[in-house]
C-alpha cells in the first residue's frame, strides 16, 4: 500500500540530503519518480542539499496542482512510482491534500521534507497539513546544534545582522552570515533571547579555541 511520509527536522538536519538520497535508493531498484520542491536555496528548480549534492526538480509554486500533474503524466503514457517533495513547509494546505488524494486514490507513494515551524516559532502552513495526515511522520536524528552546544530545535531569522521575529514568513535567505537575510538554528532558550551567533560572539559568550603547541 502507498503511504504519505513526512520527514521533518530542523535547517541542517540533512532533510534535502536525504531526499536525494531516498530518490536515489528507488531509482536504483528501477522505480521512476519525480522530484518538486519550492523556493530552494539555490534560487532555481533544484533540489541542493548543503553537502554539494543537486537534482532538477520541479518547481512547485502557489497554483501548482499535484493532483492534475500527475493524472496528466499517466494520462500521457509517463510511469510514476514516487513523488519526492522537498522544502514541502512551503506548500499549501490544498497541496497536501492533493499527495494524500495521488496516494490514496493512484497508489503512489510520496516522501515530503520539510521544517516544522518558521521564525517566529509558528508551524507552517504546509507542514501543519502533513502532520495531521501523514501516515508515517520522523523526525531526523541527525541533530543540529545551537551554537552553545544544545541540540538546535529553533530556525532564526536575522536581517541585517539583528534577529527579527516579526515579518513575512517566507523570505529567501542564506546561511551565509555575510548575507543581509540570514538564517540560523538555535536551542529554544537563545532564540527566546535571541542571542544568535553574532551576538554572543560580541559579547565573549563563545570562547576562542585553545592554541595547539
């Protein structure tokens, strides 16, 4: 039976890697698929994992209808195995009905991978979606870290070097510190006093490696 999965975690959990990683495995065992995903890192329709790694996806914007897409691709003769849906917080509620209607009613199986909630500390739209009706639902063990050390479960937004809490939910944004929106993790009591890595630098929180004779 095909079934709905929805694999979630934090920035830097490896959620895009193991996307990747799942189309590989069923690719490798002759099944076909197809790749989506929504405003990726990259600026382009690719699913980029942090490690290097690429695929071309489809881009799935704000009228994209799952449902429509894949009856068309059987329609025309297109095998369709597996849908692998990246960065899948950004998707509607009415999107996420739609995989669970190709699961229930093609028998196709779909893998979503998406963060829980946003900067603010609010689920998702998307993502509130899959939690309420996917059949199968994990957390990556693969921890990120706040930069005290703790297990990270926060996502923070910082513009211009402030950390902002208020604000359109969906902004593109980099890792990059360099950038003007930038985005960290960090362990619930530091984004509650909002103490990002910047800050705690400017205030000798973080101490300096020891040198090595």
């Amino acid at each position: 039976m095909a079934e709905l999965h929805f694999f979630t975690g934090t920035m830097d959990s490896g959620k895009s890697t193991l996307a990747l990683q799942t189309n590989h495995n069923h690719a490798a065992r002759g099944r076909v698929g197809r790749i989506f995903t929504a405003h990726d890192r990259s600026g382009v329709a690719t699913v980029s994992s942090r490690l290097g790694l690429t695929h071309d996806a489809v881009e799935v914007d704000p009228g994209f209808d799952f449902w429509r897409y894949v009856v068309d691709q059987l329609t025309h003769g297109s095998r369709v195995d597996y849908l692998v849906c990246d960065e899948a917080q950004f998707y509607t509620a009415a999107q996420v009905d739609g995989l669970a209607k190709v699961v229930d009613e093609l028998q196709i199986d779909v893998f979503c991978f998406g963060i829980l909630s946003d900067f603010r500390t609010q689920l998702f739209e998307g993502s509130r979606r899959l939690v309420e009706l996917a059949d199968r639902m994990q957390v990556l063990q693969v921890e990120a870290l706040c930069w005290c050390g703790k297990r990270a479960t926060h996502n923070a937004r910082t513009v211009g070097g402030e950390m902002v809490t208020e604000g359109e939910q969906v902004v593109v944004g980099d890792v990059d510190v360099e950038a003007e929106v930038h985005y960290e993790v960090l362990c619930r009591a530091h984004h509650r006093r909002r103490m990002t890595t910047e800050r705690a630098r400017a205030v000798s929180m973080i101490a300096e490696p020891l040198p090595f004779r």
